[in-house]
C-alpha cells in the first residue's frame, strides 16, 4: 500500500519512481514505471564467469525469499509468489559467479535469478539436467514469467544474498571440517606412537582457551590413557602433533562466531530504501513521518569479513593437516614408518606425490586467505564509493574450504596407510576403540598396498 500511494502521489521516492545510483535524481512518469522495473533486471544482469551450482543458487533464491518475507523491500505480493513458484518447482536461474562488488547489494547475481523470473535468459531445468531458454521451462513447469510492479525491480536485485549463500555452502564444509579433523589427526598421534602428555587438561588450565580446552578433551576421549604405545626415543613430538589443540582450538572457536554473524545477515532485511508501515518507531517510540528510507543495509562488510575470516581459520586447519601427511611421509621423523608409506620403496613410489599435492592445496590457500574485504572499489560514478568485496570472500572461502576437505581426505587415507604399516611393523601395536573403528571403515575404503595403485577413488569415498 505505501509503495502505491507513492506511485499515485506521485512524489520523488528512490526506487519507485526515480532512476537508481547516480540517476536518483531522475524523475520517472507513472507510464515508465514497469518498464523502469524491467529494465533495471535486463542492464543489471551483467555478470560473467563459470554458473553457480543450482545447489549454491537455491540458497541465494531461498534467503531472497526470507529477506523479502519479512516486508521491508516493498515488493508486490504477485512478484513474490512468482519467486516461491519457481523456487518450489525446483528450477534454478543461470546466475555467472562473477560481477558482484558486494554494495549496492549483490546487483548482478541477484538480476540473473531475477532475469529467469521475467523469463529472459536461462533457467537450469531438474529434468534435463542443463540450462534451457527460461520461457521454455517456465512453460513446461506451468509457470508464467513474472510482470514487475513499482518497487519490484529493486526490490529483488538489492540484498546480499549472494554473499550469505555462497558463504552459507562455505560455512557447512567449515564445519565439517572441524568435525572431522580430531579423529584424523588423533590417528596420526597414534600411528606415530606420540605423547599424549600434551593433552594432559593442567597444560589447558594454565591457558584457558575454550577451543584448545574442547579439542584436547575430546583427544582425551578418543585416545584414553593406556590405550596406545608411546615412543621412549624422544620425549617430544613434532608441532602438528603437539600443538593440535593450540591450532584446531581457535578455529573451533571462530566458527560458531561466524555462523551467528551470517544467521544475522541471512535472516535482516538488506534493502534500500526500507519500508515501514509502523507509524511509531520501536526503538525510540517516537512518531514516523517517513515510512520509506534510503540507508545502508545493502552494504556487504558483515558477511565479507566473516567469510574472510572463514578462510583465514579454516585454511589453517589444511595447513597443520599437510604438515601431518609431511610427517608420515618422512622416514627420518615417520618413527620407522616406511618411506611415503610404501612396502618396496625404490621401485613403488606411495604417498610421494600425495604429499605434493596436499602442499600445492595448501600453497592455494594461503594466497586464497588474503582477504578480499581488505579491498574496495569507487563505483556508480562515484555515489558508491566504498564497497565491500564480499562476493569474491564468499567465492573464494568456498575454494579454500573445498581444498581443505581435500588436504583431510588426503591425512586420513595417509594414516590409514601409516597404520596399516605400523601394525606389520609391531605386532603388539594398538589402536584405541574408538579410533579403531574409524581405522576399520577406512580400511575397507583403501585397503593395504604391497604396490602402487591408482588411489583416486580412496579419496573420493575418504
């Protein structure tokens, strides 16, 4: 209702009846106003690079409806059914993975879902498992292409959902990844016959950080005392081993910061302008003269700079994981492991080249952890002179969350192997319960080799 009357007074309002950035102070007429709309999504849609996974694309689709749902962007209710339609027909726009600065919100990836809508461009359609012209499949799911009203537009290009989806996929491996990574590197403590005096809980006491203290517990757990040799050689272990706790701690830690701050963003409303039918302010309680305001939600720093962080702390967990399968690989620190983990080395090669490629992800990530909110871009002929570059931090923390699962696939087929070798080595050597059932699973995904053989489908299951 706000958005019509605006329409029928006529009176200047930013998106409604004005041209966008620096063209605000363009005064459009009322029989231009559904082609403003349209023409926003057709000049907008200006993105480039490989599509998005219709997966990664349903994300963004879905947060868009959230945000939308929550009645601030001012969109009209037949434009919002037409997205939940397409949502639930299983049908994903070609949205290109290029082309967002992330201010402004995220104009171009959010067009191509908007494009598909109008029933221009391309439209992935479930059935046929590739992207088809979008009127074609449209029609064949009983859809029509959505006519735009005021508002509308802007209205479903101007948020960062981009960001917060991309992020959201990334987010999830993070996770996984530090599920997962205690039990892998607890059978490399094991399988080199470390101390657990580094795990002992006064050595967390006397620096109480939550994550080191929930890391070394749950080693603790998995590795209980009595249950695995320890070597007399050397009475201490090598830093990936030592210091898992000091190193997986701080990621263990971050990640549940970064999750509330997406679950924030995924669920406010990152418009411009804002509507409001309240009349009262429920902050201030003070009377509303303006129910439509031009602000600043659409700005991309909070998801950029937590994606950044994402890749920062979850990079590292590939780091101390590759420094690991070095350990293994490396007969003169391995404790009589065999060289790169192979029963004829020499003629047999093992784990040589696997340790080279966990190095080459890692080498990946570390230039992929340089924070693309560190930079920003005078844009919009200027009116949009600070942006955050949350597009590339989302993109990027996919890339190094998507190596790092890598780097773990690649330790915990190692120490499989290493394990395998120990066991021959000394017949009296144990695994505890617990781990020992991880050892069983991953030993029937990649059993003992007496020669090379092609691995790459142990990584893909491990």
């Amino acid at each position: 209702d706000i958005v019509d009357n605006i329409v029928k007074s006529g009176v200047p309002t930013y998106g409604v009846n004005t041209g966008f950035g620096l063209l605000s102070h363009t005064n459009v007429s009322k029989s231009e106003l559904t082609d403003l709309q349209h023409n926003l999504i057709r000049s907008h849609a200006s993105g480039v690079g490989e599509p998005l996974k219709p997966d990664i694309v349903r994300r963004i689709m879905a947060l868009r409806i959230n945000t939308l749902a929550r009645g601030r962007s001012g969109v009209s209710l037949e434009t919002f059914q037409k997205l939940v339609e397409l949502f639930n027909s299983g049908c994903t726009p070609e949205v290109p993975s290029q082309g967002t600065v992330g201010a402004s919100g995220d104009l171009a990836p959010l067009a191509h879902i908007a494009l598909g809508l109008i029933g221009e461009g391309k439209i992935y359609d479930p059935k046929e498992s590739k992207y088809l012209p979008a009127q074609e499949v449209l029609r064949s799911y009983g859809l029509t292409p959505a006519s735009l009203q005021a508002k509308d537009g802007l209205s479903l290009v101007n948020g960062t959902q981009f960001i917060t989806g991309v992020g959201s996929y990334a987010l999830q491996g993070g996770i996984n990844c530090i599920q997962v990574i205690q039990a892998i590197a607890s059978l490399g403590l094991v399988s080199i016959y470390g101390h657990m005096s580094a795990m002992d809980p006064r050595v967390f006491e006397c620096r109480p950080h939550v994550g080191s203290l929930l890391v070394s517990k749950v080693i603790r757990g998995l590795i209980p005392p009595g249950t695995h040799q320890t070597t007399t050689k050397d009475v201490q272990d090598y830093y990936s081993i030592r210091c898992i706790p000091q190193v997986h701690g701080p990621v263990l830690e971050m990640i549940p910061f970064l999750k509330s701050q997406l679950e924030v963003e995924m669920n406010s409303s990152t418009d411009n302008p804002l509507i409001f039918s309240e009349n009262v302010c429920p902050l201030t309680g003070q009377y509303l003269e303006k129910n439509i305001l031009s602000a600043g939600n659409f700005h991309g720093e909070y998801p950029a700079k937590a994606l950044d962080t994402l890749a920062l702390y979850v990079g590292e967990l590939g780091r101390i994981s590759t420094a690991r399968i070095m350990l293994l690989v490396d007969p003169s620190r391995s404790r009589q492991l065999p060289p790169f983990l192979t029963s004829n080395p020499g003629v047999n090669s093992g784990f040589m080249c696997w340790e080279l490629t966990a190095a080459a992800l890692d080498a990946e990530n570390r230039t992929l952890s340089m924070p693309a909110s560190a930079e920003t871009a005078n844009t919009g002929a200027g009116k949009e002179d600070h942006v955050s570059m949350g597009g590339f931090a989302a993109r990027k923390s996919v890339q190094v969350v998507e190596n790092v699962q890598k780097i773990l696939a690649i330790e915990l087929m190692a120490v499989t192997h290493a394990i395998h070798h120990r066991r021959r080595i000394d017949p009296s050597f144990q695994i505890p319960e617990k781990l020992n059932v991880l050892y069983e699973d991953c030993s029937k995904i990649t059993p003992p080799m007496e020669k090379d053989r092609y691995l790459q489908s142990d990584l893909r299951v491990c």
